[in-house]
C-alpha cells in the first residue's frame, strides 16, 4: 500500500491526529515543541499555532476552538485570538509529568494520560475531564499512556499504555462516563516496535501507529488478529487518524526525536505528516461538549 508524504513538517514529535469534520482540516500537533497544527488537505496549507508549553493532543471543542492536553493540564484554545484559558491541572503536584495522547468519547468527555518526562515507570495515570470541568482519574500506574479509541457499539475503550506493548479493552459506561473490566485483547510482538497512537474504521478494526516499528497495523480487536500493515518511511510513528471528504484517507504522523544524525540520513522524512488510502472509511471524531 503506498503512502505519501503530504507535508514535510520535520516534526520533532508529530502526533494527535484528528479530523475536524467541520472545519475539514487534519489537527496534529508537535509535542516537545509546543505547537498545535492544522492541515487543509486540498490546498496542502499547513498553519501553526505556538502554545509556550508542550502539548501532548487537540481535539475539536462543540462551541468552537479546540480543547489541549499539555504539560500543565487541560486548557481550551481559540487560535482566531491566540488565546489559551487553563481549565484543570490534575497533576499540578507532578511538575516532571506531562500530558500525552487523547480523544473525546461518545458522550463528548476528554480523556488523556499522562507520562514522566524522566521516564520514570508507572508514574502518570489516565484522567477524564467532564464537560462541566470536573476531572476523574480512570487508570493509574501508567508509564507512557498513548492511544485511545471506542467501539462502535460505544460499549467498549481500547486503550495503551506504550510499553506495555499491549492494546487493553474495558467496559464503557457512556452515560457515566466510567471503566471496568481490563483486559488484554492484543499484544504487539517486539520486533514491530511498540504501539501509539490508535483509531477505529468503520468496520470496527483498530489502526495503530508503532513506534521504532515504521508502521501503521490494522487488527481485529475481537480475535486479536493482524489484518493488515503499512509500511512507512519514517522509523518513530506516532498516530494516525481517517480524513478527508469520505473520512477514506488515514493520515499519519511521525518523529525525528532521539533518532541520530546517520538514522535521520536514511530516513529523510521523519517527522513527516503522510497519508494512505487503505480502502475502509474512519468514523466522525468525537468534539469536546463542554
């Protein structure tokens, strides 16, 4: 399956994909440098927003503007006045951690997790922040927490945790927005790198970036089976998420960060933002309702 290069960002830390169905426009960001970006697929503009602190994910906001998940918590954003307002910082006794990967559920809560920028194990936790503000925490002991994603049937979370090289299914409450019965559906071999960022097609597989795996995989969450894999050009892939007018193009995100000079020779496009066509279609990306 070919992929394309569609913006030579040179990203230090590409990730966050997400399709913003209103707008038409691939949100990502570049987390080590703070920024939150936005590409417009039919004129290949890319346009770029600096928030002075890392940014770990973007997902649309109902009302308009967009919600974040940064070093310092969750904040909404209005890039028309380049204006960021805090809303909660659960870990604002954690100065060594940051905010990572996360999505909108079904309901229109914002999960995200976070990570230590030291590496340290099981130092970050997953949270959910309600549409009034409030913010529970759903999943301590978390290393590195990354992709997310719900089943169609919005009875069922994916989640991961990076290192664990596992892909983890809970009970989903959408009315209450809680969790329940973890267990692990998928693990991903070492030699295909370690799992990211991950989506959900509308037939209900699960796409997922690998990290040092250069490579988005396409499995069956029920079986834990391997369907599909695309190759890309890039060694440290970061997530990917469906776009476009038909929601039939998976655009993908990359890093350069920690890859040496002669790595970066052999692989020029690292940090790139590609696109494949694999010939299934996404779902509609959930908005923030608060």
């Amino acid at each position: 399956m070919n992929v394309e290069l569609v913006l030579d960002a040179q990203a230090t830390l590409g990730e966050g994909a997400i399709w913003h169905a209103r707008e038409r426009r691939l949100y990502w960001v570049d987390i080590t440098a703070g920024r939150v970006h936005a590409f417009d697929p039919s004129t290949g503009s890319d346009r770029c927003w600096e928030l002075g602190q890392p940014v770990g994910t973007v997902v649309p906001r109902a009302r308009g503007g967009l919600m974040v998940a940064l070093h310092h918590g969750f904040a909404a954003y209005d890039p028309d006045k380049k204006e960021l307002t805090p809303w909660s910082d659960p870990e604002e006794h954690l100065p060594r951690n940051r905010f990572n990967d996360g999505k909108c559920d079904p309901a229109g809560r914002f999960w995200a997790g976070t990570m230590s920028m030291d590496r340290e194990p099981q130092a970050g936790s997953l949270y959910c922040l309600y549409p009034d503000g409030n913010v529970q925490v759903r999943v301590r002991n978390v290393t590195t927490s990354n992709g997310i994603t719900w089943s169609l049937d919005q009875k069922t979370m994916y989640y991961i945790d990076t290192p664990t090289r596992r892909v983890t299914a809970f009970d989903y409450d959408v009315d209450r927005g809680e969790i329940s019965h973890p267990r692990t559906i998928l693990a991903v071999p070492e030699m295909n790198g370690k799992p990211d960022g991950m989506t959900i097609d509308a037939e209900g597989m699960l796409w997922i970036a690998h990290w040092d795996g250069s490579r988005v995989t396409r499995w069956d969450p029920r079986h834990g089976t391997l369907l599909d894999t695309i190759p890309v050009p890039a060694q440290r892939v970061t997530s990917c998420a469906f776009g476009g007018p038909e929601l039939k193009d998976l655009f993908i995100t990359s890093a350069r960060s920690g890859l040496t000079d002669s790595e970066l020779a052999r692989q020029p496009q690292a940090g790139g933002l590609f696109c494949a066509r694999p010939g299934v279609a996404g779902v509609t990306a959930f908005e923030f309702a608060g």
